[in-house]
C-alpha cells in the first residue's frame, strides 16, 4: 500500500502518517528526514542537496525526486509506505508518476483554518527545558510558568499568529491544485481530524481498509 499523507501545517498529518505506518507495518517517508539522511551519508545527491542548503535556498525539485526515488528503490520499501511532505506541487506529483510510483491513496488530515490558529496560538514552551504546554489544552500548573523548573514560558514564531496564518496560505495555494490532481485520479480520500486523534486514526484506518 503506497500512500500520500496531505495535511496543512498543525494539522496532525506527521503523528498520523507514524500511526499508520505501525498499524499497517509500512514505513512512513518524510522528506525532510531523507534529505538529512542523504547528506549524514554523504551520497552524492545529498552532497548536491548541500550545496543549495549551504546557500539558503530550497532544493530543486530534480533533486528532492531523485533523492526519494533512490529511497523508494531500498528493501523496506516494499510492501509500502507513506510520503509524508511530499509532493507538495503538482509538478512533484507528475514527476512522481513519471518515476513510475505507483500511489493507491492520498489522504489529507483535514482541520480548518481557524482550529489551527487556535491550538497553535495556544502553544507555549519553557525557555530552559524546552517542555511544551497549551493555554487551553495543558496549561502549567500555577498558570504562568514551567512545572518542571519554573521557567518562563514563550511562544515559539513558528506559532506566532502571523507565522501560522503565512504558512497555511502557502498550504492552501500549493496543495488545493494537487488535491484535485489526486481527486481526478479517484485516489483522494479527506480525513477529519478529530479532538482526539486515536478518532482520527481510526477514521483513516476504516477509509484505508475499504
Ligand atoms: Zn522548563
């Protein structure tokens, strides 16, 4: 079962795609993780990958695919796994179906807008031990500061409302086209996420067992 995990950022797609994995034994793929595999191991794309890295900017597409197409050739590939952060664009998803990489699934863990600035503008971390809490969801004991050595508790800019709001505009304007490529392929299947996200496990288990 070769799967694609969609999901806009704080939607819970990573913790997802790890479940699943282990429910169905496959293997789940996130691009960032081979691409810092490819360059631990000095292979020769990962030390191409580098030189772009080094320079500040994103890597090629040409590369990233030639980079999971040399993953997907590996053994533990084969009984199936989950991309995860990947393809984000079209163009990456023909490319993908120009590799001949057979995708039976796409499945996007769906959360609107405005819950994910919520949970995300809630989020706080303790400045000395990195420990994370929600104002809503896990506050601190006394309210205000770190339970574990009262550290004073900030908010990370990946979470900042602006951040959050930029991030999720990029999502929508690079992942709605992709969505309908799937979608004309039949191979698109929407997720809800849920409060409690064994719910949405269990949702995503039924949806792929069908
Ligand atoms: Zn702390």
């Amino acid at each position: 079962m070769n799967l694609v995990f969609l999901g806009a950022p704080g939607a819970g797609k990573g913790t997802q795609a790890e479940y699943i994995c282990r429910h169905f034994g496959i293997i789940s793929i996130s691009t960032g993780n081979i691409i810092r595999e490819a360059l631990k191991n000095g292979t020769e794309l990962g030390l191409k990958a580098k030189t772009y890295m080094d320079a500040g900017g994103l890597v090629p597409d040409e590369i990233v695919i030639d980079i999971i197409k040399e993953r997907l050739a590996q053994d533990d590939c084969k009984d199936g796994f989950i991309l995860d952060g990947f393809p984000r664009t079209v163009p990456q998803a023909v490319a993908l179906d120009k590799m001949g990489v057979v995708i039976d699934k796409v499945i996007e863990i769906f959360v609107p807008d405005e819950k994910i600035t919520e949970r995300m503008s809630g989020r706080r971390v303790c400045e000395v031990c990195g420990a994370s809490y929600h104002i809503e969801y896990k506050p601190p004991k006394n309210g205000e500061t770190c339970d574990n050595d009262g550290g004073h508790l900030i908010q990370r800019k990946d979470d900042a409302p602006e951040t959050v709001k930029e991030r999720l505009r990029v999502y929508h304007e690079q992942t709605e086209p992709l969505k309908g490529y799937y979608e004309e392929q039949g191979k698109l299947y929407i997720v809800e996420g849920q409060e409690d996200i064994k719910d949405t496990t269990r949702y995503t288990v039924e949806v792929l067992e069908n």
